[in-house]
C-alpha cells in the first residue's frame, strides 16, 4: 500500500512485539484509529520474507486477542506490514532500510526501539546517518534507560544526538493503563476531593505491586536489575506522581510532566544513616507458586547462587512539600507474592470525635489497577435495623468498576501509547528530567544498601514479603492494606 506515514518497529519479532506491540496495532486498525496510509514496517537481525513474517504476526494477533480476533480485519491488517532484516551493527543494513522507505515516500516516521538499550546508541547513529532523524520524524524507546543515573544520562545523550527532546518518547507502560489516566480524572475532574488532597486529611498513602510469578525467564536481566530498578524507578514512581503532584495547568504534555518532576525532586533522600529504617529488600525462598505446586528459590529462577539481589523491596518515601508534609507513602513490589494485585490505598484521618460511642474506621479511597479496575471509597454507614440506643455502624463500599461500566474490551496500554506516539502526543510519555531525577532518588537508596551492606531478607514464595516490611509502617502505628 502507499503510505506517507510509517510505523518502523525494531525488534519486531521479540517477545513485546508478540505479546503487545502487534496485538495492540491490530486492536487500533481494527477500530479505525490508524490512518488509511499508516504503513507498519518490521525489522529485526533475523532474516524473513514479508509473507512469512505477516503470517507470523496473525498468529500472534489471533493468540492475544481471542474472541476479538477476526480473519477479515486481519487480512486488511496485515496489507500493512512489511518486513526487513537490520542489524544495527551492519551500516549496509540501514542503507537497505533507507532504499524501502524511500518507496513509500513516507513524510512522516516513528521509529520504534523494542530492544536491548545496548544497540539504542547504533540505532539512533544509523538512522540519523541515512536522513532519518530529520523532523517530524520522532522516536518511541523502551525501558530500561539505563541501570543508574550515570548510564541513563549516557544513554540519553546518545539518542538525543539524532532526535530532539520533544521528538523522544520514553514509554512507561503503566501510565496508558485506563485505571492510571483515571487517576487525573479522579483528582482534577471532581470538586470534592481536592481539599481533602493533602496532610491534613490524609494520614498516609500505600502503592502495592505484587507479582505471583518469579523471576524466571528472563534471569540475567533481572538479576541484574532488581525489584528497585526494575519496578520502583518507573513503574511505582510514576504512580506516586500522578498521587502527589499539584494541578496541572492543562492536559498539555509540559504542564502534566512539569508537576511530576516537581514530585520527584521533592523526594527525601534515603542515606545509609536512615536506610535500615526507611526500607527493607527481601529475595524470594521455597514454598508454593501461583497454582499451588512447589515454587523453586530465587536464586534457583536466575541461576546465581550467590545471587544477593532483592526481588521484594518495601519503601517508606516521604514527599517534602507543603502538601504531604509528615505523610507517609509506603511503597512496595515483589514477586512469588500471595496474589497479583497493584493498588492506590489513600487513607484519610479520623473523624477528630466520634459520637457513636465506639471507634470509626478512617475512610479509605482504594483504586485497583490489576488484575480488575476498580475504584472504591470506603466509608462509614449505619447499619439496617432497629436499634434500642445509639447508632451502630458499618464500613461500606461506595464503587466503580470499570467492567461493569464499560462494556467494551479491556484494552491493552500499550493501545493508547502507540496512538499518542502516532499523533505526536507526548503527555503521557516519560521526559527526560523526570527520569534523571527518578534515577538520582533510587542511586541514593542503591548506595545506602551498599554502604550498610545491607542484603535481602528471605521470604517465602506466596506470602506477602519478608515479615520485616511491617516495621516500615508499624513506626508511623500503620499497618499495611493488605
């Protein structure tokens, strides 16, 4: 087909390709959301021809998809996509890359890096050496950018040689999830719940994401990475931002991404001197996996027996502002957890005097992300019946849940990223300060550990994490949600 806007995917035929990039292209043809001239172009070091690689592509689309699979939208689809082997070591390669999309007379082109950062640095130099990093062309880059502050700054410095800031889009995958954008809306779209955003209102903030499975399969990466780099540096930061930062001026890409970094640079430090007290590192054990079988170790997943590196980290971050001055927000991911679960507890003060003559629960707002969307506020409510004296209560569940909603499918983040990567819209993508200062908070937890030698507590597969994360809370007279 003849296309003047073109979708270039590096690392086309790996594993994120097949499990969400295609299945997700697929979903957004089949919508209608991608223009009649988007062309979607393949590449990889391995060799295919485009009949072959469009056939596996259907594959992956119909595996994923399931019930919203349909052979026709497929056939339409896949008049798209073409394929070309590139090694991003073999300047030969992009010159080849060059003479296709030449073809196409593409006028304009996103280049997407669903690869190993080692080869971002000989991607970005091949493309910007055959005319490609010329605007409106622009770049998508996966995580991870970088393993610290120093190799994250190298790294960006390396794509920012051929694409300009406001033409880089770092992907966070949890800031295109339904339940993630809906925080903005919960806070900015309704009245009720901005005087009570703040310390005086609210005792304390926790953001859980647990994992049932292991560190399996992907070992050498992982135990490389960690809990903290892998999980804490993007994924639950980004979730204490869009908590935390202060309204927005407008929706627009600077003014959203302007109050996160804000959030990010208002951090305390963990030092060695408080590092014992502000987090725990924990590394899963024996015992049981998600369907009840004997679970091997950690250091059996990754193959590393002598393997220190923590699959669990719990945090008590504090953000130092006028806001959240004195609250708390406990911060906590592992694997070979009890339940997959990723959740938002806000939990608000007391009633300053209860006269109901016996205690109140404090209200509690809990916004679920996985593995079910849905946002409840806990609140106080008499109980039904008669009553000789007094008021007898209950606590209650006022909910949205999104599949009961909306009864359309539940989409796939990287839907509405590709999308807004498509129509050159930056909001919700990852800029460059706000990493660097992600990575400056994590460098000073990192070091801390190092410098108390501080090493994983062990934990048993399918439990809720070392028994030490309850000191983290339990200092405050907090307990954690679950």
């Amino acid at each position: 087909m003849d296309t003047t806007c073109t979708f270039v995917l590096f690392g086309a035929t790996g594993d994120l390709s097949r499990r969400m990039l295609f299945p997700s292209l697929y979903s957004l043809h089949a919508e209608g959301f991608l223009r009649d001239d988007q062309g979607i172009v393949g590449t990889s070091h391995r060799s295919s021809e485009d009949d072959a690689f469009r056939a596996q592509v259907r594959a992956w689309v119909k595996e994923r998809v399931g019930e919203h699979y349909d052979d026709s939208v497929s056939d339409d689809f896949a008049k798209r996509i073409s394929y070309i082997s590139v090694d991003a070591n073999h300047s030969e390669d992009f010159r080849r890359l060059r003479e296709r999309l030449d073809e196409y007379e593409c006028e304009e082109i996103v280049f997407y890096l669903s690869t190993s950062p080692s080869i971002f640095g000989a991607v970005c130099q091949g493309l910007k050496a055959n005319g490609f990093s010329r605007a409106p062309n622009r770049i998508v880059v996966e995580k991870p950018i970088g393993s610290d502050l120093a190799s994250n700054i190298e790294i960006n410095e390396t794509v920012a040689e051929a694409f300009s800031e406001d033409r880089t889009f770092r992907i966070d995958h949890y800031l295109g999830k339904e339940t993630v954008q809906n925080l903005i809306a919960l806070r900015f779209g309704n009245r009720i719940f901005e005087p009570l955003w703040n310390a005086q209102a609210i005792e304390s903030v926790q953001i859980t994401i647990a994992e049932t499975v292991g560190a399996e399969g992907r070992g050498g990466y992982y135990d490389e990475y960690g809990a903290i780099r892998d999980m804490v540096q993007n994924h639950l930061l980004q979730l204490v931002c869009l908590v935390a930062m202060e309204p927005p001026t407008s929706l627009s890409a600077d003014s959203v991404r302007n109050e996160k970094v804000k959030v990010l640079r208002s951090l305390a430090p963990i030092t060695p001197e408080n590092v014992e007290q502000k987090t725990v590192r924990g590394q899963y054990e024996g015992g049981y996996d998600e369907t009840g079988g004997k679970a091997s170790t950690y250091k059996e997943d990754v193959e590393n027996e002598d393997s220190d590196t923590e699959s669990y980290v719990a945090i008590a971050a504090e953000v130092e502002n006028w806001r959240w001055a004195g609250v708390p927000f406990y911060l906590e991911t592992g694997k070979r957890m009890a339940e997959r679960n990723t959740q938002i507890v806000i939990r608000f003060r007391e009633v300053p005097h209860s006269i109901f003559g016996a205690e109140t629960n404090p209200n509690e707002l809990i916004i679920n992300l996985q593995p079910e969307e849905r946002i409840t506020l806990q609140i106080m409510n008499k109980k039904p019946g008669l009553t000789a004296e007094g008021m007898p209560l209950q606590e209650l569940g006022l909910n949205l849940s999104l599949a009961e909603h909306h009864s359309a499918r539940r989409r796939i983040a990287y839907e509405q990223l590709i999308l807004d990567a498509l129509n050159d819209n930056p909001a919700l993508f990852v800029q460059r300060d706000e990493q660097e200062a992600a990575w400056r908070w994590i460098d000073g937890i990192v070091g801390a550990w190092k410098a108390k030698d501080m090493r994983p507590a062990g934990y048993r597969s399918g439990s809720m994490g070392p028994a030490s994360k309850h000191s983290l809370t339990e200092r405050n007279d907090h307990s954690w949600y679950v």
